[in-house]
C-alpha cells in the first residue's frame, strides 16, 4: 500500500483536507496526518483521525518517540501539505524547521507537493512568488491555487485546488 503524509497547515481551507483524506483513503492508499498548531484551531484532529484510521501528529516532541519526525518521513511515499500558507512556504523556501510539518519537510527525501492557499494579495506578492521560485527550483511541486470566492469576502487567485484535483495529482505522482 502506498502512503501519504499529509501536512494540514492553518490557513481556512484547513476543512478541504479533510475531503482530501477521504478520497485518499477510498483509493487505498494510507495517510497519516500531521497538523500545525494553528490548523488544530480550525479543523479539530479527531475529524482526521476518523477519516484516515490513524492517530494525527501535532509536536515533535511529545509522541513518546524521539525521532517521530524522521519516522514518519521513512514510513511515507509522498509528503503533501495542504493548505500551504505562506508561511510554510517561506519556512521551507528557507529551510527553517520550528515545527513539525517545517522539520519533517527538511525530513524528506521523497516527492513533496504544495497546494498553497492564501489571499489575493498574499499570493501576489514579490516574497510568496520568491519562495515558489526557491521551492520549485529545490525539487519541490506545486498545485497553483485557484481563482474564485476566497474565505475574506473578496474574488481572486488563493483559492486552494480542489481535494479531487490534489488527489489526482497524488495519484499520478505515485504511479510515477
């Protein structure tokens, strides 16, 4: 069976992920969820661990495992984060690793795939577009985010891809 990492990070379209994981899981593949602090303040980690049959993962420390994030990356395929906010797209364009989806990002050694999700104007700006650069030039992939309605009331490009298109896109890569 293959097997997914997956990465929830706090922005709002925390709750796709959710679907995403659902899809996932119908396709028989494995996922095992690691959640930042902040995206446990926007979709509970119970809703994950019902979906994917598996505890989630929120701290590198804690876990009874000293080396859970090393762990994890050997135990997994693919490595998606989904939402990216900006900012672990600027953590990992910089290879910085103060929690543990950021560590388990330096951790990895096989495909990651970001689905950024963020507002108009966040995703436009010189920064975010630099760290997209440094990412895809590091190896990394990236699912452009869509236009559409965005969680702020406004119209624009942030919208994160939808779970379907995340999953195929997983999918493919594994099949690779």
């Amino acid at each position: 069976m293959k097997e997914v990492l997956l990465g929830v990070t706090g922005g709002i379209a925390a709750y796709k992920s959710a679907a995403l994981v659902s899809r996932l899981v119908q396709q028989h593949i494995g996922v095992t969820v690691v959640m930042t602090r902040s995206a446990t303040r926007l979709v509970a980690p119970q809703t994950f661990e019902a979906l994917s049959g598996r505890t989630v993962h929120t701290a590198v420390f804690g876990s009874g495992r000293s080396h859970a994030h090393i762990e994890l990356a050997r135990n997994a395929d693919l490595f998606c984060i989904a939402p990216a906010t900006a900012n672990i797209l600027a953590k990992a364009a910089c290879g910085i690793a103060d929690d543990l989806v950021s560590t388990l990002i330096l951790s990895f050694d096989k495909p990651v795939l970001f689905a950024p999700a963020m507002n108009t104007v966040m995703w436009n700006k010189p920064a975010v577009q630099r760290n997209i650069k440094q990412l895809r030039a590091d190896g990394m992939q990236i699912i452009e985010p869509a236009s559409g309605h965005l969680s702020c009331g406004e119209t624009g490009i942030g919208r994160m891809t939808e779970p379907e298109h995340i999953a195929e896109t997983i999918l493919s890569m594994l099949t690779r």
